[in-house]
C-alpha cells in the first residue's frame, strides 16, 4: 500500500467514525469535518498562552475552525485567512478587527471574509504568531492529515519561504476527539506537524515540530501548479531569475 493510499485509507475511517458517532453533520467525507463541539474547541484554545499571546493569527477557511477565526477578530486580533483552494493571485485575505465593516462573527464566515477582507500575497504579509489549520485526522505526534488536496501544506510553505514564520510560531489544530489517532500516521516530506491540538475537551501538546523548509516544487504536479495563481507566479519568478 502507498502512502497516499494508506492516507485515504485513514480518512475514510475517519470519516465514517465521525458519521457513525453523529459527531459531524452527514455528508462530512471529502471535507475537513465540521465536528460538533467546534465552539468548545475555540473556547478551550483561547485559553492557551500561545492564543493570548497572539496578535496576527492565520487561519484556514474550513466551516471547523469558523469559531476560532471569530474569536480572534472579537478579540482584536489580526487575521489572515486563506482564500479557498488559493484560486486567487492574492491567496490570502487580511481580516482586519479595527476597519471590518461587519461584526467579528460575520466576518469569520469564509464568504463574507472574501467581500470585506483585503486580498493580499505573501510579500505584504506580516510575521504570523500563530496558525490555525483544520485536520481529517491527527495523532498525539501532530502528524495530520488534511482532506488531500495538499492546501494546508502549500500554504504553510509559503509563509515559511517568506520568512513570515519560523520556529516560534505555534500551529494548531481543532478536531473532535474521535480524529485524535493513538497510532503512526503516514506523512510525506512536504507535510508539516502541529504542536498542539485541541478538542472541545482536552489539549494535547505534540513533539518537536516538523517544517518543510518552503515550497518543494518537485512534489507539486504541473496541474496544482497551473490552478494556483501564487504558485505559478512563483515558478516564473524563480524562472526569470
């Protein structure tokens, strides 16, 4: 069995197990779930002092980690969030507490984000405290898995090339404890690890984190080149050079 076979194989079980405990909203396979108790997951990490350190957070965009992009912006926080599938040449939005036009909760929501937020790239970002990402599944290492689609990772790999994170730089992932896995998952060279994961009941810190040094071009097909817009602009760049 492949790695990416023995992946699928994992978030399949995940999935299922999510579905079959009514833990997620039907439907959650192909997804970053949705879990239920994603609230109390933001509650509990806004208790951390990695959270109320923070000032600039990033986050992804999944509906799972909605709470936690609404309570940093309530809480005055900066927040970068990734635009979806990073299909635009500016692949992240800068959700700015102090000028929103909405309230932190409305604008937390990934389609209101994309109408109030600013577009911006990586090169006019500022140095991110923390991240936030969403997971199919992690185990008490911080291996995750992600839906498959490779976003999470890409994304993680530009701030890290820029130098917008480094190794005091949290990353955390919010999950229902049924994704926790006690066993070894498979990870691949350009997947990065998380130092602490929080469910709506516990707080798990992780071993020494693993970071990919940035983009690793020769792991990303010419297709997930082609349909991200940073990406491509990137390669020419480097090209050009």
């Amino acid at each position: 069995m492949t790695v990416d076979e023995k992946k699928r194989a994992v978030r399949e079980h995940v999935w299922a197990l999510l579905e079959e405990h009514r833990a997620a909203p039907a439907g959650v396979h192909g997804r970053i779930p949705a879990f239920f108790g994603a609230d109390e997951a933001a509650d509990r990490l806004a208790e951390l002092p990695e959270w109320q350190s923070a000032k600039i957070v990033k986050a992804v965009p999944d509906t799972a980690q909605q709470p936690v992009r609404a309570r940093a912006l309530d809480e005055g926080k900066l927040v970068y969030m990734a635009v979806p599938k990073l299909a635009e040449p500016r692949p992240f939005y800068l959700l700015d507490p102090d000028t929103l036009p909405v309230s932190p909760a409305e604008a937390a929501d990934k389609g209101a984000a994309a109408k109030v937020g600013q577009a911006v790239d990586v090169d006019s970002m500022r140095p991110v405290d923390l991240i936030v990402c969403g997971s199919v599944a992690v185990n008490r290492h911080g291996v995750r898995l992600g839906k498959g689609a490779g976003y999470s990772d890409i994304e993680v790999a530009f701030l890290q090339e820029a130098g917008l994170i480094g190794p005091e730089t949290t990353i955390v992932t919010t999950v229902h404890d049924l994704q926790v896995i006690d066993d070894d998952l498979p990870e691949t060279r350009h997947d990065f690890s998380v130092d602490i994961i929080v469910t709506p009941t516990t707080v798990i810190r992780c071993d020494e984190p693993r970071r990919p040094s940035g983009l690793l071009w020769d792991d990303l097909p010419a297709e997930k080149i082609a349909a991200i817009p940073a990406l491509a602009a990137r390669l020419r760049q480097q090209s050009n050079v």
